[in-house]
C-alpha cells in the first residue's frame, strides 16, 4: 500500500500522470471513502480518497510494485505500511465493515474480469441484498431461497480472488506439457521424447477468457515402471488429484488407449474432466472421429476436444472446454455475490442435526453483526 498525501493541485497532477480509470474523470474531486478501480502505468490499483488530502494505492504485486508507485510519486510525501497484508487501518472508522472486507478482496483479485464482479458487490448490490433479508421475517420463505442462492454462488465467489486448480492428466509422452506450454504461452514444463521427463508435479498461473487458471503438469501415468524416481512422481500424481477442481485428461489419439479407463476411474466423481485428443496430426480423420467417439460414447459427461500442439489445431478450442467446465454458469454483475470469505463461511450449512431454519437464524443473526 502506498499513501499520497498531498494537496488537491499536487494530487491532480500525480495522478493524471500515472493513473487512469473509467469511474471519474478527476480523482480529486471523488468523494471520501470513494473507491476507484483503475490502472496505474500498467499495473491493475484500487485508489481511496481517505481525506481531503490524503488517498491510498493498493496493488497486487508485493513491493516491487509499490517500489514502482513510489518512485513515480517521489517528489511528494509518501508513506508505505510495512505489511500490506495485514494492514487494518482501513476498518470501520473509514468504511462500514462489510465494505471493508469488500475491499480487501477487490485488492486481491487478479484480473480486470474478477475485480469487475467484486466491484460491482462495492457498488452496493450485496449491502442492500443483506438489508433486505434481515428486514424479512425470518419465517418467509424467502429468506431461506435467497441465503441459498447465495450460497450457490460461494464457489465461484472464491475464484474472483484465487485460481481454479486444474491438473494435467495422462499416460506418458502423450503431449502433456506440450499442452501446457501451449495454454501458458511459452515453454513453462520441459518438452521431451521420452517417457517420465516430467517427474514432479509444475505449477503455472495463467487468464483464460478473464479467469485465473492454475495449470499443473504432471508425470505420465502407467501402470508398471521399474524408475524409482518415476514411480515416485506418479504416486505424487495421485496425491494430487484430491487437490484439484479439473481434470485435463490428455491422450495420444495415434497410440492404443489401453490405460485410459484406468486413469479415469481413479478420479473423483465431483471432479470433472476433460479428455483431450492430442497429437491430431498423425492421424486420419476417420481414426480421429472413431476415437473421439468410442470416448463419448463410454464417458458420455466427459466432453471431448482434439488438438495439435505441433501445429496448434484445436489449442483455442481446448481452452475455451476448459472455461466452460469450469465455470457452467456465469452470473450476471447485478447477482449479489458472496465475495467475502467472512460471508462464504457464515453460509455454510454443518453437516449435523441443524434444521433449516435453525440454519437461517443462525445465517441472518450472523449477517447484522456485519452490516
């Protein structure tokens, strides 16, 4: 975090240098406690106008990123908090306390699309969803849908600040890295032709579509292997899978799938996968449609897409799967949004004897001690 203090001549001239956003035309004239989500010389900030003179830069990239704000602002007055992940000046003496929290997640959030939807929760739409449940009876049956459809929304609310975990799958030398090269960009995994060159799991964040990815390559799967080493990754493999909320099944279509259904029965039923048929291009497209098929027919909720890493063919459409899957439903900006892990937890249901109502009380009661 960085702090400007400054007079409103001296603040205007800082940030019509470096800052840009679509919400005011002048930064200096926001009203006290106005948040503004923009861009600072290329860097995603939120700006707060704390006082009269005084406004605060948030960003995401730790201090090198402030070091940059600073440096940009060096002829004024700047103070930087040590800690900018445990800062707590910004409570409920500047902002009532759900804004607050609201805040701290838009600061969190790691793509224009994510930090939209929780701005979009600043804006009020969450606060006058919240007042208008606890004005309610608590007997309507009103209340008890709308906590629900909160709730509903509390996975996708998670993601707004961190990446959904997607792990790569499938037996050895199939194109796994390679496909994970291709969604990255460049070459974060080691391309080689030769079974077990990956041996531990590699992770790499990457934006699809606007939404943050965890990519994670891993080692070939294959049922008998005399490398310790190998066996030791693929143990690791297994291990990993309980972790990850998408699974990329990668196949060479131009080999016999003889360990397919093993690797597919190992994944959990809530996990959902993708099968991806690489290698198209050493293939017909009678082979290619026949393979396709058998798996669609076999593993009929698990969608099917076919690519070339060498040639490219197919890349945009496996990502595009990979979207879908991840995210099926995409709510509108104006759904209230349980961007909060305080709220997120307070929905959540113990799996105990707890009646529904009991539930709700709880859930609304909890509610008022934020607002």
């Amino acid at each position: 975090m960085v702090e400007l203090r400054a007079d409103p001549k001296l603040a205007e001239a800082v940030f019509s240098q470096n800052f840009s956003t679509t919400i005011l035309k002048r930064v200096v004239e926001a009203p006290i406690n106005r948040i503004l989500f923009g861009n600072w010389n290329g860097e995603d900030v939120v700006v707060v106008r704390t006082a009269a003179e005084r406004w605060e830069i948030q960003c995401h990239g730790g201090r090198a990123a402030v070091d940059a704000i600073q440096k940009s602002i060096a002829p004024f007055l700047v103070q930087v908090s040590p800690d900018t992940e445990d800062r707590s000046e910004l409570t409920d003496s500047d902002l009532r306390r759900l804004e607050s929290q609201i805040t701290r997640t838009l600061v969190q959030a790691p793509t224009v699309r994510t930090a939209s939807y929780v701005l979009a929760q600043l804006s009020g739409i969450l606060r006058q969803e919240l007042e208008r449940l606890v004005a309610l009876p608590q007997e309507s049956e009103d209340v008890g849908i709308s906590l629900r459809q909160l709730r509903k929304w509390s996975a996708f609310s998670s993601h707004l600040t961190s990446p959904w975990r997607v792990l790569i799958l499938g037996p050895p030398n199939v194109g796994k890295s390679s496909l994970v090269n291709a969604f990255l960009g460049y070459e974060r995994s080691i391309v080689f032709d030769e079974a077990g060159t990956t041996r531990d799991v590699i992770e790499a964040e990457t934006i699809l579509d606007g939404w943050p990815f965890l990519i994670c390559d891993s080692a070939g799967l294959r049922a008998r292997t005399d490398d310790e080493i190998e066996r030791a990754g693929i143990a690791g493999v297994y291990d990993q899978i309980s972790f990850c909320e998408i699974a990329l099944l990668v196949v060479d279509v131009s080999e016999a799938q003889d360990e397919l259904e093993n690797i597919v029965t190992t994944l959990p039923e809530a996990i959902p996968c993708v099968a991806v048929l690489n290698k198209t291009d050493l293939v017909s497209e009678d082979r290619l449609r026949e393979t396709a098929a058998a798996i669609s027919s076999h593993w009929a909720n698990i969608p099917v897409v076919c690519t070339s890493t060498l040639t490219g063919a197919g890349i945009a459409e496996a990502m595009e799967c990979l979207v879908r899957t991840a995210i099926p439903e995409i709510p509108s900006k104006s759904t209230p949004l349980p961007v909060t892990s305080d709220l997120r937890q307070r929905l959540i249901q113990p799996d105990n004897e707890r009646s529904d109502r009991e539930w709700t009380q709880s859930v609304l009661e909890s509610i008022r001690q934020m607002l």
